[in-house]
C-alpha cells in the first residue's frame, strides 16, 4: 500500500455516514519499521513520542540493529518517554567497550589488566587479532534487565506488539527473519555491528547486523499482514572522504552502497516515512544522545497530520496502557549450565558469588556474570533466565575461549628503572583447568623479569607461585648508602651510583571474599645485591688491588615467612575516584647467607590506608597513611625503609615521597601521610596537586619520636592523562627542608 492508498482510504472512511461507519469492523492494520543507523537510531525515540501522541495504534514492528533494540523495547510494553530516560542514562563508551568494573576482578585479574597496552591471542606461534572490540557482554546484560518482564516470551508474536527483527548469517551471507528465541540475545545479534562486535551465535548460526542484508524490513512487516506502513529511516547516504573518520564509518559506507539503492524503493513503499535530519551526526556519536533524540521527534512532527488522520482511520482507538516497571531484584532458585566443559560447576557458582534461592539486585547478578567474563576464559557468557512454576531457573550458556595462548605487551619510562618494553605469555590452563601462567620479559635500561602460577579455586583457597628480578641504576646520598650497607664515613663524596639487584621468589596460599579482600600466607626466597662501579673494592674490605672490581655492600641470600591482608576497592588503580585501599604486610626474616655477617633473625611489619571520595563535580581527593617498623634485628639495616620519588612496584621496602629524590630518607620505621586533589578537567585529563609529610628514622616507636611534628614534607603539581598504553604524569615536586625541587616523569603503566 502507498501514500495514495492510504490517503484514498482515510478519505473513503471519512466521508462514509455514521451508520456506514459503525458496519466497518476492520480497522487499517499499522506496521512500524525502524532502521538500522547505530547512535543515529536513537532518532526513533523521538520519533515514537510523536507516533505515541498522535493516537496511532501500532500492529506489529520490525527493525534491523538499533531499530530492533529500540523497537524491541517498545514492543515489550515501554513508552517512549521511559526509552527517552534509560538511553539518556547510559554510559555507552563502557557498554560498548565490555569494561568490567575493577571491583569485581581477582588480584590476581587486577594485576593483569592494569599492566599490558595490547593483548593478542597467540596461537601456533601466530598471532592474531580479535573479531571485534567487544563481546557485548555488558549489552546483554543490560537488554536481560530490561527485558525482564517478558523473559517468558519465546513468541515475539506475543509480546504486547508482535515484533520481527533482522540478522545476518555471517557464513552463508543470509539475511535472517527472528522472531522467536529469547529476544535479548536476538536484538544483540540484529546489532552486532562488524568490526565493532564480535558475532553471535545462535543455534549453530553465526549471526551479525542485520543491516548487512536488511536495512529496513518493509516487506517482511508487511507480510504478517500490514495494511499501512510508517517507516523511521536514521540511514544516511553515501558519505564524502572528509566524513569517513572511522572504521565502523568505512564499514558502514561499503554497505550503504547496496542499502542507498535499496531505500529508493523502500521509501516510496512506505505510508508514512520519518526521516530525521540526522546527517551531521555519525554511528558512534552516542555521546550526543539527547540531540539526536530531540532530531527524531521534530522528524515525527513533521507527519503529524498523516499521523493523526491515520489515528482517525482506526476509530481513534483507545490505546492499551504502556509502561514497565522494572524490578530491582530476582531470584534464582535453579542453575543449568552448559559448555562449561573444562570448568567445574563448583568454580562457575564460586565466580557467581551468591546462593541459589536468596534474592539479589541485579546489581550483584551482573557482578557474577562480568566476574566470570573478566576471567578470560569465556569467550561469551549468556544467561537465560524462565519461570517453572514458582521457581526462577537461570541456564547460562558459556562458549569457551578457544586461544589458551596470548601475548601481551606493554611500553614504560620511569625516572627509576628510566626506559622498558614488556612481552608477556600467558598460558590459561597449563597443567588444571583453573590454573594460569604468566612471563613478562623486560628489555630497556634495565633487565627485569616477572612469572607467574596461579590457580584459582574462587571462593576457596587458591594458590600460587611469583618468581621477579628486577635492576635498576640510581644515585644516592652516600651518608644513606654508609648507613644501610655499614661503610665508613668518607666526607669527600656525596653522592654515588649504586647497581641494585633484587630477585624474589614465592610460593603463598590465598583466599579472597568478594574479590576486595585478600589473605595471603606464603615462604619467600630473596636474594639482594647493592653494589657500585663508582668505587673500587678496598671501600668494602681494605683491597687495593681490584681496582676495576665493583664495591660490593650487600650480596646475601634471605628466607622468610610472610602474611599479608589487602583490601581493595578502588575504581582505578592510578586515578581513583571512589573506595578504599588497606594493605598489610608482615614478613618474619628467619635465615640469611649473610653476606655482611651481621644478620639477626627479625620481622618487618607495616601497613597502608587510603580512601578516594568526590568533593564536587569532576574534583576528587585521595588521602592516605603508611606506617613500617622492624622487631628486632639489632643493627641489620638491609631492609631498612628507603623513601623518596614517585612511582609504584618499587622494591623492598622503597616508598614514594614527593619532594625528595630516591633513595633520600631511610630508617627502620617510619610513619606519614600523602593527600592528592584531582581535577578532572576534561575527560581523562588531570590536573593534580600533591603532599605528603613523615617522620623517619630508627627505633621511632620505641624513643617517640613518631609522635613529633613531621619532619620531612614534599608538594607539587602535577599532570595526568589517561593514554592507550596506559597513565602519563608530570610531577613539579619542592621540600621546604632542601629547597631543592624535583620532577619526576613517567609513561605507560607500571611493571
């Protein structure tokens, strides 16, 4: 039927006399097609408000990838004034890029993500890329929540508006009507755009956009038996070099050259054809939402006679109430599971993180489902939730990551371990199904190595072994230096330049409540070297003959037992906005080779407290404490507290101090306090002000003085910016005590 019909039809049913009227029982049969177009589709929010307001009663609705997300909703009973307050609400950059938030990670995960650039999938020695950006996984989730209420619906024919939606069959290039299934993960794959997901699978078929075949499936809404047709058209035609910004925009003109073509047909086929004026706004522009909404609704203005004398055409009919009421909880009585085939039921309701039968937030749902995703050993997770009687059963279907090999890589500059360039191999499943290995190799300035084996046991103990060298050049206070290593006083030198080594080796058990908590109990081998090439050897032992010979001051091999309890709830590792961090250490020094022949078995206990919280608007603080001191030990000073410079993965027991160089303050305890305000001035660009004041020196706690006024402080400005390869800083830091200024610079994340 076209415009003429449908005028010709309104005009006869007009013009009819009453009585003629009341004999005609069939009112037009309206169908509703929207299009695929990626942000541009949020156009047909707008567009439904007017549709909505004008009194039209909608039959049936098909759409292709936005339009099928967007139609789906409102077949399932939303208005569109509630489509209007979710889409606004969306952060779709982390939807889209399947970010897992950092509290629901293990340690061991933590560590892992917030230190490689670039993960690859490394198998037979080759290395590939992935199928898209994201798994969708954050997607899914979000369209099960909010497509809860109809979760019983295998029918889309029986959703309060029968509904069809397009995908593509990425094998056979064939274009796919889906109106049965469960809806959420039938939207997900009419929207999976190439490139920027990966494909769906369903039923055995590898599904993608539907848009790739079907843009605007007129026909197949006419089929289920349409009378009249309103189309929502957010496609655009073909785009000039200068608008070709990216590669969903690339990909996106390859396949308008078909679609273009198409719509000349399909336009001319519809009653009612809305058609934003959208063209300034690309696929991906979702952070200009409200916009492109507001454009949708002056496109559905424009026909808002035709869309009213069609209301007039169905006897003005009294529309069925809309709305959904969303629930803020479940219950899952019942799990089914299905392709878990090298992990254990046991290992999949550890992830989950909560009891069949109790009632939980969705909230805590999605947690379970990401904590799974973040393990790297699915390569989808889809849950699928039905009534049986009075139960709820979820069935989550997981398809395993096929690649057990990946490389990983990662670039850093340090004012400490200064330029370094990591290659890392992680094997999932090296010797147990739950088990993972990990190797970064570190080539720069100075050669370091990091391995790691961790099982994972979830809830239950896991446990692990870390093997780390690291080395690194710095120049120190000499007078530090003749305290830690016990040389003699020499006033002629000031400062020299010391090679450390530092390689330690772990074996721990750890146990972890809801991935924020960690108890960790383990041995530990060290073996540490201080030496310099800045002085000959008699410094060490009276010899004048190894002129060419390193003075070597410490060179000893030591064994001890140690326990640690962390908590972590920060959302970033690097710029925290929010949340809390606790870390305890305690480590029993029992043996030692004893190089210097003056260890005394002793213990080392200290601890760290800190808490993120926003002041207002984009302005954030982050306060922290730290305290340290050693039991016993006599005048053993090896493991003594060094503080100075900024950084992290430090070694030993060096810690940070603005205003001060490496290296600058040591003692066997100490005590302080940092403060960092944060300005977020644009988006992941910082602007920074530091501070941080202690006390340092030996026996504190036993003498009082950590009671003092402090006698050490440092502040500064700074600069941060949050890149691909991970946080770049700028730091100006002075101390009133020196007056001397430093500034300390790094790139990339640390390792």
């Amino acid at each position: 039927m076209g415009k003429q019909t449908l005028f010709l039809l309104v005009l006869c049913v007009l013009t009819l006399p009453v009585a003629a009227q009341e004999q005609v029982t069939e009112r037009p049969k309206v169908g509703l097609v929207l299009s695929g177009g990626g942000a541009k589709g949020l156009a047909h929010i707008g567009a439904l408000k007017i549709i909505e307001e004008s009194g039209v009663q909608i039959d049936y609705i098909g759409g292709t990838s936005m339009g099928a997300i967007v139609g789906a909703l409102y077949a399932s009973g939303y208005k569109a004034a509630e489509l209007d307050s979710i889409f606004r609400s969306i952060d779709f950059e982390k939807l889209i890029q399947d970010e897992v938030p950092r509290g629901v990670k293990t340690f061991y995960e933590k560590e892992d993500t917030e230190r490689y650039a670039l993960t690859l999938p490394f198998d037979g020695f080759k290395v590939s890329f992935p199928q898209g950006i994201s798994g969708g996984q954050n997607i899914y989730n979000l369209l099960a929540r909010l497509l809860y209420h109809v979760k019983d619906v295998d029918d889309f024919n029986a959703l309060p508006i029968p509904f069809l939606c397009i995908v593509t069959d990425v094998e056979t290039g064939e274009g796919l009507v889906v109106d049965k299934g469960y809806l959420p993960e039938a939207i997900l794959a009419s929207g999976t755009f190439p490139s920027l997901f990966e494909p769906i699978e369903i039923d055995g078929r590898l599904l993608i956009d539907g848009g790739v075949i079907n843009n605007y499936p007129i026909d197949e809404i006419r089929a289920k038996g349409a009378d009249v047709i309103i189309g929502v058209d957010v496609q655009h035609g073909l785009s000039t070099r200068e608008d070709l910004g990216s590669a969903p925009e690339i990909l996106l003109q390859i396949n308008n050259f078909r679609t273009v073509e198409d719509m000349k047909l399909k336009s001319q086929q519809t009653d009612i054809y809305i058609k934003p004026e959208i063209d300034d706004y690309t696929v991906v522009d979702f952070a200009k939402g409200a916009e492109i909404i507001l454009r949708g609704d002056e496109g559905g203005q424009k026909q808002i006679p035709a869309l009213q004398a069609l209301a007039q055409a169905q006897g003005n009919p009294v529309l069925p109430p809309r709305g959904v009421h969303n629930k803020d909880s479940l219950r899952i009585d019942f799990l089914e599971l299905e392709g878990n085939e090298n992990y254990s039921r046991g290992y999949v309701k550890g992830k989950l993180r909560f009891k069949l039968g109790d009632t939980i937030s969705f909230g805590k749902l999605h947690e379970g489902l990401n904590l799974l995703t973040a393990t790297g050993k699915f390569k989808s997770v889809k849950h699928y939730i039905k009534s049986e009687g009075d139960y709820e059963v979820m069935r989550l279907k997981f398809v395993e990551e096929p690649t057990k090999f990946f490389l990983k890589v990662g670039v850093h500059y340090d004012d400490l371990y200064k330029t370094a360039g990591l290659i890392n191999l992680t094997k999932n499943n090296l010797f147990f199904a739950d088990d993972v290995f990990s190797f970064d190799f570190i080539l720069g300035d100075n050669i370091r190595f990091n391995l790691d084996y961790y099982v994972d046991k979830g809830s239950y103990w896991s446990y692990g072994f870390k093997s780390k060298y690291t080395s690194f050049r710095s120049d120190i206070d000499y007078n530090v230096l003749a305290k830690v290593a016990e040389t003699s006083d020499n006033p002629n030198i000031r400062t020299i330049s010391i090679d450390a080594e530092d390689w330690t080796n772990q074996f721990y058990f750890q146990t972890a409540l809801k991935e924020e908590f960690a108890l960790r109990l383990g041995a530990e081998h060290k073996y540490l070297k201080y030496s310099s090439n800045t002085l000959r050897s008699e410094i060490e032992n009276g010899n004048t003959d190894g002129e060419d010979e390193k003075a070597v001051f410490e060179n000893s091999q030591y064994f001890s037992a140690f326990g640690s309890v962390t908590l972590d709830t920060y959302d970033d590792r690097y710029f925290p906005t929010q949340g809390f961090y606790f870390h305890g250490d305690f480590h029993a020094y029992l043996f030692s080779s004893d190089y210097r022949d003056n260890f005394e078995s002793h213990s080392i206990a200290q601890g760290v407290f800190g808490a993120a919280f926003p002041l207002a608007g984009n302005l954030y603080m982050n306060l922290s404490t730290g305290t340290g001191l050693r039991l016993g030990g006599g005048e053993f000073s090896a493991f003594d507290f060094l503080l100075g410079g900024y950084g992290n993965d430090f070694i030993n027991n060096m810690l940070p101090f603005y205003g001060y160089d490496f290296l600058s303050l040591t003692g066997n305890s100490y005590i302080g306090a940092n403060g960092r305000l944060d300005f977020e001035f644009a988006p992941k660009h910082h602007a920074l002000l530091v501070g941080n004041i202690a006390n340092v020196g030996d026996d504190m706690f036993k003498s009082g003085e950590w009671f003092s006024f402090p006698e050490y402080s440092g502040y500064g400005l700074g600069y941060g910016f949050e890149s691909i390869i991970g946080p770049i800083q700028v730091f100006y830091t002075t101390s009133p005590e020196t007056k001397d200024s430093q500034v300390f610079f790094s790139i990339g994340y640390w390792f």
